[in-house]
C-alpha cells in the first residue's frame, strides 16, 4: 500500500532561519503517526508546508504516491488534507454551521444549503459521537466543544489526512479521553491522523508510529510499540530529563498574599467565585488544582488586577489591594505590577503578547517605564539590553529580537512571557497554564526557573490542569470546585483519588 504522505528532503528557510533541513518520512495510510519535537524543531513548519500555508525552499511531497506542488491550504483541502489548530480558527460571534459554512458558501443564495449543510453537519455529529449542536453559538460553547467544532469541520470537507496540531493543549482528561475515541473512529475508517504533541503519555496511548525531531531535521523514527517515553525524550532533547529537580527545603517566611472573603458575581448575577479563603507565604508554591472553569481563572484575574471581586478583601505583604471603591479595573494591572505582582496569564496569545509585534517589544510590555530615559522616552539600548539578557537566560530560540513574536512556536513565546515577569522581580508571582503547549525540554527549564524563585523567597500561585506538574512544583495544593475551595492538602499527602474528588466537590461540609 502507498503511503498516504511522504515528505522527501524537504527544506525550508525563514531568511537565515533554517526551519526545515532535508527532513524525508513517511506516513502510512489509515495510521495515527506522531510527530513531536522540542519548540522550535520545525514540526509545525513541516505541516504549514503540508497544508499549504508555506512553500517549502526544498524538496517534494507525495500524496498517495504522487508527487503534489502545495500552494495553498485551498489545494490542500481539495487533495483531503485538513488541518485543526492549536489555536481554533473559529469566528465566535457565528454559530457552528455558519463556521462550517464560511468559505464554500458557493453563491449568495444560501438558505437551501444552509438546510442541507446543517442536515449533513447532524448525521456527521451522530455517526462520530460528536454532540455539537450546529445552530449553537460558538463562544458559547466549551473549548473541548470548539476543538469538535474544527474537527465537524475536516470531517465535512471530506478530509481524509486530518494534521491535529497540540489538540489536547487546552483539554480536560474527559475532553482528551473523547478526542481520542474520535480519532480511533477515523482510524477505523481508514483515514489518517497526524498527531503533533508534547504529551509523551499520549503519544505512547494512541500512536503507531513516531518521528522525532530536533533543530529541524528528522532525528530518529520508530514504531510507538518499540519504544518508551524516556527513549523519546531523549531523542527529543539530545540529553537524559531529570526526573526530580533539585529544590531547597521548604521554609516558608511571612505571608505574601492573603486572601479573605473573596466572592464574584459575573454581569448576570451567577457567583463564580464564594468565599475564597487563601495565605500564601514567601518562599512556597501554592497549586490551584481543579478541571477548567471551576473558578482559578477569575480568581487569577482578580488578583492581577484585570478585574474587580464583588466582596472581599486582598492583602499583598499586609496592605490592602485598592479594589474598594471603583467601578471599572483600569489601571489596576499597572499598579499591581508596580506593587510587585508578576502575572504569567493563562492564555499568552490573548493576554500575554501581541503577536504582531517583535519579540523586543514583547518583552517590555507592562514595564515600559522600567526602560524610560529621564525625559520619560523609550531608552532602546537600555530595552535591547534586557531583551538581549531575556533571550540568553530563557534560551529563545531564533534569539533574533526583532522577530514577530507570532512566528515563535508556542513555547518560545511563553519563554518571553515567562522571562519578562521574572526579570521584574516579583514578590508574588501569578503563573497560569505555565507550560501549555510547551515541549518536554522547555518544560523542564519553567520548572527549574520556578523552583528558583521559589527557593529565593518569591511567593508563587500555581494553576495548572497537569496533575503531573502539580506534584513536581507545589509545596501545597489547594483544590477548586464550582468557585469553591473544596479542600487543601501539602505535597506530602498527595494523592490523586482524593483531588479527584474534591475536584468533583467530593468534599466535608
């Protein structure tokens, strides 16, 4: 049987960035074949080229056995390629079926095929056990339901190549444990899946067949069932993980943040947050643990100033943040940040950085008058400095300064995020989904860098959806239910059942 892909030699270059070295594999058809690698080791270059989005310098693509000249993700669509985003090409305002709809709409006159696109988009939902209403707005659905709106998507386009880029990045365990059923249905039905992934544990679970790459070149290739998440890692990174980092003990000092009577009530009077109890001292990592949407979000909001608690009160080293009395949170991300509160937000390309912008002046967004001359203008050798350090220290790859931002993969630009909250020194320091889409090596190095800070007196709130990086990071945990503290217990008495429950609000009244 002919492969489904074949990549041969190909080649792709961004100016003197070499993405894409002479990287030749294949990919068997009706196979789910992974293909990981650290930030910045051309996997996703790789399938841009793939799908049409870029134009390799180098090299051909066969598709079933022929070769394909690529030029656009229309091509690519016509040829059964589809492709999911890490980040969700999604209009939100639109219902399902207009996002379907959008771009093969095929004329003006659309009411009959809107009838017959939302009567195809209902049997393909039953068949693959989707469960998306096709006249349900958008944002109003979950992100595990957006991800299976992308996929309705493919699945109506008649893709039979589906290219998932990090899929499971923003997904609970239940909303993985789904996906996977999906794509083990479309393996069944002969199509092909490639799977781009940092989560070893996934690879290992669903994949027949792995390529590894690193600084753009293909370093080894084996069959999933042959090898191990240690062999992978190692490929990966070119050196041994370390299982356990090194840490100092824990001796806590004073309290940073105390946190006392906290509630939310959102625009339509639904209480998101009740009665938030929480002291964090120096020198300790506080875990918020909990299935997204129980409420770390808004409090992690709350506390770096984007929005404002309907009750409560927050102390930072024993003064009263200025929440009282306002009607709107402007201004207030500024002065916690002078305060000394550092915020690593959840979702980087929404909060974090402006992707339009080059990494330089990523890198002194919200500390622009940290790098003011004395007449109050931009000192740009004092900021090409700092972002100079923050590129050596965080290791940023391209470390080009003036490279858009956009053009970093996912985990490079957390770097910058990560780097920019850390040089500001904080007292406290928010950190939200710290390695989301980040690759076993950068994973690595946030921990370190954490537990760095951690170890030189910095107060640390930790939220996280990995267990895994829970356990590895925390001093304490403390659990989420329904806005609510269910339940709080040291590293110590970690346990997984037991957080299991309280995060299902299993908990002593």
């Amino acid at each position: 049987m002919q492969p489904a892909v074949e990549f041969r030699n190909i080649s792709k270059a961004f100016g003197p960035v070499q993405a894409n070295v002479d990287v030749s594999f294949t990919i068997a058809k009706g196979s789910i074949h992974g293909v990981i690698g650290e930030n910045g080791a051309g996997k996703s270059t790789l399938m841009s080229i793939l799908y049409g989005y870029y134009r390799a310098s180098g090299g051909h693509i066969l598709i079933d056995g022929q070769q394909r000249d690529i030029r656009s993700s229309h091509e690519a669509i016509a040829l059964g390629i589809g492709m999911v985003h890490q980040h969700f090409m999604l209009v939100e305002n639109f219902t399902v079926l207009d996002n379907v709809m959008l771009g093969t709409e095929g004329g003006f006159r659309l009411g009959a095929k809107r009838a017959a696109v939302e009567a195809r988009l209902r049997e393909i939902c039953q068949r693959y056990a989707l469960e998306i209403d096709p006249l349900a707005v958008v944002s109003d659905l979950s992100v595990g339901a957006q991800q299976r709106v992308e996929i309705l998507k493919q699945i109506y386009r008649s893709a039979n190549i589906l290219i998932l880029d990090e899929p499971t990045a923003v997904l609970t365990a239940q909303e993985t444990a789904s996906l996977f059923e999906i794509l083990r249905t479309f393996k069944a039905q002969g199509k092909t899946i490639i799977l781009i992934t940092h989560k070893l544990g996934e690879i290992m679970e669903i994949t027949d067949q792995v390529t590894v790459m690193r600084g753009g070149r293909v370093a080894g290739a084996t069959a999933t069932a042959a090898s191990s998440k240690e062999a992978l890692a190692g490929m990966m990174v070119g050196r041994p993980i370390e299982s356990e980092l090194a840490r100092a003990p824990f001796a806590p000092g004073a309290p940073v943040l105390e946190v006392r009577g906290l509630q939310l009530d959102d625009k339509d009077k639904v209480r998101r947050l009740a009665e938030i109890d929480l002291t964090i001292h120096a020198g300790e990592i506080v875990a918020l643990a909990g299935v997204s949407g129980n409420g770390q979000s808004e409090l992690l909001e709350i506390l770096s100033g984007m929005r404002l608690p309907s009750s409560g009160t927050v102390a930072l080293n024993g003064v009263a943040l200025p929440f009282a009395r306002r009607r709107d949170a402007d201004g207030l991300p500024a002065q916690f940040r002078e305060l000394g509160i550092g915020h690593v937000p959840e979702d980087r390309l929404r909060d974090g950085v402006i992707k339009d912008f080059s990494v330089m002046q990523n890198s002194v967004f919200g500390y622009q008058d940290k790098v003011a001359n004395r007449w109050g203008l931009f000192d740009f050798k004092r900021i090409a400095q700092r972002c100079g350090a923050l590129i050596k220290n965080f290791d940023v790859r391209p470390a080009d300064p003036d490279m858009r931002i956009g053009l970093l993969s996912g985990g490079n630009q957390q770097k910058v995020v990560i780097g920019r909250e850390v040089m500001a020194k904080p007292a406290l320091l928010l950190v939200g989904q710290p390695t989301r889409g980040v690759d076993i090596g950068t994973i690595e190095s946030i921990h370190k860098e954490l537990l760095k800070l951690r170890d030189a007196g910095v107060a640390i709130l930790l939220v996280s959806v990995e267990l895994e990086e829970v356990r590895a990071l925390a001093d304490r945990i403390v659990v989420m239910s329904g806005g609510r503290i269910t339940g709080g217990l040291k590293i110590e008495e970690f346990d997984t059942t037991r957080i299991g429950l309280l995060m299902g609000g299993m908990h002593k009244k």
